[in-house]
C-alpha cells in the first residue's frame, strides 16, 4: 500500500511540473513569433518609408518639368 502513495506523491508532484514546462514552452514560442512580426512590420515600415521618399524625387522632378524655368 505504501508504494501506491509513492506512485501518487511522485505523479501529484511531476505533473504541474510538466505543465509548467509545457506553459514555458508555448508562451517562448508565442515570443519568438511576436519577435519575428515586429521584424517583418519593421522591414515593411522601412520599404514604405524608401518607396515615399522615392515618390516623392519623382514628384519634385515631374514638378520641375511642367514649370519650366521662365527666359
């Protein structure tokens, strides 16, 4: 009889442990996907900001075009 009380001590202890190891695992995986988002939303804020100020050199030299400079 003693052995079962063993058995269920040692299960009643080693499983909140394995919970709390699973938990761990999945809110470390949860962060490297966060990680990986505001990386990609970065590169993307990055790509817009280059593209503006490229249409914005388009704009200004389209604008020099059409005001010809007067004689």
């Amino acid at each position: 009889m003693d052995l079962i009380y063993q058995f269920s001590a040692l299960f009643i202890l080693i499983l909140p442990l394995a919970m709390l190891i699973v938990l761990l695992v999945f809110i470390n995986n949860m962060n490297k996907q966060t990680k990986k988002r505001l990386e990609l939303e970065q590169k993307r804020a990055e790509q817009l900001e280059a593209i503006s100020r490229r249409l914005d050199h388009v704009e200004k030299r389209i604008g020099n075009e059409e005001d010809p400079a007067p004689k």
